[in-house]
C-alpha cells in the first residue's frame, strides 16, 4: 500500500529548530520557532495560567464529557469580546458569534471550509509574503485559486502599500482576502490606521470578503484593545467577516489548542443556518474540541482580577520584546553593521524581516549557529541580554562579508 510514497519537504521552521538542538556549539541561539522565551531563554507558563489550572483542578464539579461539537459557549462568548470589543455593534445586533476550533489553525482550516464549500468562496489572496501554513490550510480546504497580493518592500524594508492597493484592486468581486489582524507574519509590519483605512474601503467597494487571521492580540502591543483595531474598524464600516483567533501566543498554551472562529454577519436571521453547517464541518475533522485551553482562557477573560493578571503577563512579554528589537538595533548602529537597522523597531510582534538574504542566513547558521528562518525572519523572543550582542556580532560580520 505504501510502496509509492514519497518524501514530502520538511516543514522549514521545525527543520531548522532540530538542526539548533542538534547544534553541540555553546554559543548557538535559537531564532526559529515563534514561541515566547523568558530572559534566560525558557518557556513561560504565564503565572495567570498557573492560577486557573489551581483553582480548575480543585474544582469538582468539572468532569471529561464531551464539549459540544461547536464547543464551551462561555469560552467562545468571552474570546468574541475580546475581539470584537464588548460594544461592538455587531454583538448588540446579534450578527456576531464564535465557534470554538484547534487554535489558529484549526480556526482557519473550519473557516475555509465553510467559505470553499457551504459559501461557494474559492479564491483567496494571501499576503506575500505570508505565514507559511496559510496556504496549505486554504488549498486542503479546498480553495481552487490561491493567489498572493504584495505585501513587502524588500528594498526598503517596510511595506509596499501601492503594490498592495493596486493587487486588491483588481481581485475579482467575492475574493476571500486573508488579512493579519496584527503582528503580521513573518514581516512584523502592520499597515497604518490609514492603511487599513484604505483597505476597508476596496473591500467594501469591490465586494471582495476579508479573513482576519489574528494569532497576537495583545501579545503585540500589550494591549489587547489597540491589537484588534483593523478588525473593529472593518466591523464598524458594516463588513462581513470571518476571524481565526489563536490563543497560543497571549496565553502561552501553545499545545493546548484553543481558538475561536469569529463570524460577524449582516443578518442575524442567517446564524442558525451557518452555525448547523460548521457543526457538520466540525463534526467531520475532530467532532469536539479539547477542554482544558478553553476552560482556562474564559475563567481568566472572566474573573476581574485574573483578567488584570493577564493584562500584567501580556505586557511583560510585549515589552520583552520591544527591548530586544531596541537592543539588537542598537548593537547593530554601534557596531555601524551596513545598512539601516530601524524596521527592527518599527516591526511589531514576535517577529523581525531582517531583510538578511539567504546566502547571508546560511552564513549566519553555518558559521556563527545562529538559527533563523531562509526568508531572514528572526523570532525576537529568542534573544535575551546574554545572547543579544553576539547575534548582533554575528549579523555584523556576515553583512560586511
Ligand atoms: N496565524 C499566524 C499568522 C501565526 O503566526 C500562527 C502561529 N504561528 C497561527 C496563525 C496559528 O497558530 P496556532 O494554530 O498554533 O494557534
């Protein structure tokens, strides 16, 4: 039966993590896997989450049934708010609900889904450059045309707006447009309030049908409010649309798998309809989702105080961050390392475009076991104080070669 089989290509980010754990090299550092890392280079159960799981595993009224196929109502409540804003127009109308799905992931896949084959939607344009899984995800769902819109100016690292404008412009009316509620990945650029301003409006006006994959809210910023700006603001010109949240990055539970399919309508007559579809295309890929995750993201959203203490971890992480983009900047201008270093800092989120091009990442791995992804994208959160000169060092004098 498997005689045929053939090797499928590694999947890069996880290739190059092993190729880092296998590295026996001291100074080796880690920039792959976009996973948050304490100062010294560790995983973080966000304390708020230690907290939640105490007071789950005392509570003995809790058992293992099955959740329903579309998951912890509360968990879905609590996780729509926070997208959409407690006000949100949409709620008090009614035309707004989640589904509970395997984290970003599995909310990207149902949702496709359901665009592909209930909505008859089976064009997308993603971002170029995008998060590698995006079109994976699409194309298994069973999107016929997968198509990119310019999202990156690699000459002057930012982003190329026109590129972007003119490409959505001519997208055929019902396009799906996938776009990155925040923190995009990989570049770490976000389009101004402008921008999305501008994008909003060629939605509107070509009939075109956004996606938002937003997988940092709150992770980005530390505020989870400013993350979901470009989201409220689509909801507030009257768009439809579909948003996968992932709360891997802002809770820390990465292998929990708790997301939230958002689905905001302009008739609410329509939900019942919608949502019996999504229980079938749930029912067909894991029937019911986990429990523990989504238990321990509604008490916290919930409870006052937990939800400050995780306003407290969030803000921990994203100004973690936010001085490591500082500090590896700074070595950089320091050391006079050719070129302009600032999109570091402009970047938001867990990533950095360095803008390095590949024969310069193979130098970096090969030479200095500095691990970092072929496209020059680095993971921020692998650098700490200890290790932030070296990169730096290493950056320096893979540039000047
Ligand atoms: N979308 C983007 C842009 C991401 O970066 C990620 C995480 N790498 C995800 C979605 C989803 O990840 P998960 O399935 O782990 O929530």
């Amino acid at each position: 039966f498997f005689a045929n089989t053939t090797e499928a290509p590694p999947i890069e980010v996880f290739h190059m993590n092993k190729l880092y754990l296998d590295s026996t090299d001291p100074n080796k550092v880690n920039l792959t896997i976009g996973a948050y890392r304490t100062e010294e280079g560790k995983p973080w159960v966000l304390p708020v989450v230690r907290e939640a799981e105490r007071r789950l595993a005392n509570d003995e009224t809790l058992n293992h049934e099955y959740f329903p196929v579309l998951g912890f109502d509360p968990f879905t409540k609590a996780a729509t708010e926070l997208v959409l804003g407690v006000d949100s127009v949409a709620l008090k109308e009614g035309r707004a609900i989640g589904v509970q799905c395997l984290s970003g992931t599995g909310s990207l896949r149902a949702g496709a889904e359901f665009l592909a084959n209930v909505a008859g939607l089976k064009t997308v344009y993603v971002s170029d450059p995008t998060w590698g899984n995006h079109n994976l995800v699409f194309k298994n769902a069973g999107f016929q045309s997968l198509n990119k819109y310019r999202y990156w100016d690699t000459a002057n690292r930012q982003i190329n707006f026109e590129g972007l404008v003119e490409d959505l412009e001519n997208a055929p009316e019902r396009a799906v447009i996938l776009l990155h509620g925040c923190a995009h990945n990989p570049t770490g650029m976000d389009p101004t309030k402008e921008q999305w301003h501008k994008i909003a409006e060629i939605v509107k006006r070509r009939n075109l049908f956004t996606f938002f994959d937003i997988a940092y809210q709150g992770f980005a910023s530390g505020d989870p409010d400013a993350d979901a700006y470009a989201i409220r603001y689509f909801v507030d010109q009257g768009l439809e649309m579909l948003v996968a949240q992932s709360f891997a990055k802002n809770f820390g539970l990465y292998n929990e798998r708790v997301g939230n399919l958002a689905l905001v309508v302009s008739d609410s007559k329509t939900l019942p309809a919608i949502r019996s579809q999504l229980s079938l295309i749930i029912r067909g890929n894991w029937s019911n989702p986990p429990a523990h995750g989504a238990r321990i993201v509604h008490l916290v959203l919930t409870d006052p105080e937990l939800r400050k203490q995780w306003f407290d971890a969030i803000r921990v992480m994203s100004s973690r961050i936010r001085e490591m983009r500082a500090a590896l900047r700074g070595n950089l201008e320091k050391l006079g390392t050719p070129g302009k270093w600032d999109h570091i800092t402009q970047q938001i989120g867990m990533f950095s475009y360095t803008g390095l091009n590949p024969q310069q990442v193979d130098n970096l791995v090969k030479q200095h076991k500095v691990f970092l992804l072929k496209d020059g994208r680095i993971s921020i959160s692998g650098l700490n104080t200890k290790n932030v000169e070296y990169v730096a060092k290493a950056i320096d004098e893979t540039v000047r070669n």
